[in-house]
C-alpha cells in the first residue's frame, strides 16, 4: 500500500514509518514540524534506506490536504498528527480543539473527497477516563478529564458517525497506552520540547544530566510500591500494532474497529526508574513529591481483542525499552538539535 502518514516526522510517526517500510509499503508524510524537527528526514532516509516525501503544512489547511489527496494517490492514512501535551491542552483549550478537530475534519473531508476510506486513527487510553477499573477492555464508556482527552473522544466520534454516513469506510481507532522506548539503532527517539511531562523522557534527561533529579509525582497510591502503575508500550511494537490495523482493515467486516495498544502488564514508577538505572549503569537521583493532580493510580490495558483480531502483540520488555531509550538519549543528549 501507499500510506499518507500525518505527524509521520514525531516520535510514534518516525517509528511507524520505518516499521511500514520494513513491511513493504510506501510512504508519504505529512508534518508542519510544530512539535518535530526537521533535522529527523535524513536520519529516517537512512534507515529506511531510500527517500520519503514529506510534505510541509498544516491539515488545518483545508485547500492544501485537499490538493496533497488529489496529487499523492495513497491507499489509506495514519492520523497521528495532533497536540498531545495535558497541561497545555488544559491552558489553551482553543488551540487544542481547533488543531486536533480541525486538522482530522479537514483530513476525512479531503479523503472522502478523493476515495480514501482506510483510516488508522492514534487515539489514547485517556478515554477510559478517571473511573474505570483497569485492566481497561474498548467496550468501557469514554470519558476524559482534560481538553486533550476530549478531542481524542470527540475524533472517535467523528469517526463512527462517517462511517456510519459511508459503508466504505473501514477505520481502526487505537487507544495507546505509554508509548516509551527507541529504535534499537539509536538514532530516532523521543525529543519533547521543554520540561518533558512524560516519564520516561525524564528520567532519560536526568541520566544524560539535563535535570538535577527525578520527582515522583506521589508515593501514596494503592499499588505495589505507592507510585502510579502504567502500561510501558515499546514504540516499535506500537508502530507494529499500526502496521498489523492497516492491513487487517482490508479484510474487515466492521466499518470501525477500536483495539487497545498496550502489553496488559502494569510496571510502577520506581521499577521504571530501577531498569532505566540498570540500563544506565548508574542510581539517579530522585524526590517523592506530592501527586499530580488528574493522575490515577493503575491504567493498563486488555490487549486481547487486538492479540485476536490483528495476530499482534507486544513482545519488548521494560530492559528493551529502557535500553534502546538509553542508547538514543546518551547519542543524543540535546534530542535532534545538533
Ligand atoms: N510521573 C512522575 N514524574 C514525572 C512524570 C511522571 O512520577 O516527572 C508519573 C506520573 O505521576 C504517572 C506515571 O509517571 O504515575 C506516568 O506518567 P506519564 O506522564 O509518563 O504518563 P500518563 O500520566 O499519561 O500515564
């Protein structure tokens, strides 16, 4: 297939991008580097060993999606361009629902127009909300406790409701759960902007010595050890689960198909912190401070229905993640800025 991958030039794009490669598919990207860095082209055309067309603009622009639909002849899309910082989205809650929502309307307009109908959608596991009890199975209600998680909710929606106006359509929703990790090669990875909110991006930053120390955003949960307790996703076997829904949809009956993206096991903070100073080779500093407000204590996911429909599932181990996110971080202290 020829796949269109929007924010194909961000840290989950890049990864998929070179997974549909290795697949056998083409690639064409669309990015407006508001959270990428162009410095990351030559490195993918590296790996993948060949060029990748990247178009630079924003989907909000409605003349130029519909122009980029009508001259790229592409088979299918992988949406994952879009804001994705909580704490922002809950300050500028505009910006948020008009880049996400106006980007994805404009991008379903331009694919109907042209009769693209296979869609791969990056949704989240924040719209499982604040009140289910994990581990989360996609028939839970969704709900969402921040502008971000809402735009996630309502583009599902958007979703199903086109699918419902268009038989054509065949759409994967993919609710992710924490994407961490690098490529094994060590030359593409996470790069946040700032302060990292995530974090396995921090303490990546405290072992390279960007940050004095790691805190602990509560010791006090109901889990193993007192800290939060997630479901750590290798960004390859992500991007895996990406390519595994793209070809899946070719021979599905339902017009959407939401399946959770996650490994079903649950690893707390301070045994993150723990592999990554095994990863490392050293112990890295830390303080406990008070909880962070709108965090829950356990969030993983019930990966069956994906492991059933899809023949996928997540083979990286937290010693993977965290040592492929080392050797990106300790190549590249400063990210992608030289
Ligand atoms: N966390 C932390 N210190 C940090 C960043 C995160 O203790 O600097 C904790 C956070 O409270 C949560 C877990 O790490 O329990 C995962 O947080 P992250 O922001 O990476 O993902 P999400 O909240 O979206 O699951």
């Amino acid at each position: 297939m020829r796949v269109l991958v929007t924010g194909g030039c961000g840290y989950i794009g890049t990864h998929t991008v070179l997974q549909l490669v290795t697949a056998g598919h083409d690639v064409v990207v669309v990015d407006d580097f508001s959270n990428a860095s162009p410095a990351v082209i030559p490195r993918l055309e590296e790996l993948a060993d060949r060029p990748i067309p990247v178009h630079r603009f924003t989907l909000e622009d409605r003349a130029r999606t519909d122009h980029l639909l009508a001259t790229e002849r592409v088979d299918a899309v992988i949406h994952f361009a879009g804001f994705k910082a909580v704490g922002e989205s809950v300050a500028h809650p505009i910006s948020y629902y008009r880049n996400n929502i106006g980007a994805t309307l404009s991008l379903l307009e331009a694919m109907s127009a042209h009769d693209v109908h296979r869609l791969v959608f990056s949704s989240s596991a924040t719209v499982y909300g604040a009140d289910a009890t994990p581990p989360f199975t996609e028939d839970l209600p969704t709900s969402a406790t921040n502008p971000y998680g809402w735009t996630k909710v309502m583009i599902e929606q958007i979703m199903r409701d086109l699918a419902v106006s268009d038989p054509q359509w065949r759409i994967a929703l993919l609710r992710y759960f924490n994407p961490v990790g690098a490529h094994p090669s060590g030359r593409i990875g996470e790069d946040p902007s700032g302060i990292p909110n995530n974090l396995l991006p921090f303490i990546a930053q405290v072992a390279v010595g960007r940050r004095d120390r790691l805190l602990i955003f509560g010791d006090d949960y109901d889990t193993v050890d007192g800290t939060g307790v997630r479901d750590f996703i290798h960004v390859d076997d992500l991007a895996l689960g990406h390519v595994a829904a793209l070809e899946a949809l070719g021979h599905r009956d339902e017009a959407v198909n939401t399946w959770n993206l996650g490994t079903g096991q649950g690893t707390s903070v301070r045994q993150l912190l723990r592999a990554f100073e095994k990863a490392c080779g050293r112990e890295l500093p830390y303080a406990v401070a008070p909880r962070r407000p709108g965090d829950i204590a356990t969030s993983y996911a019930d990966p069956t229905r994906a492991h059933r429909d899809l023949r996928w599932e997540a083979t990286r181990s937290i010693d993977d993640i965290c040592a492929s996110a080392w050797a990106w971080q300790s190549a590249n202290p400063h990210g992608y800025q030289a």
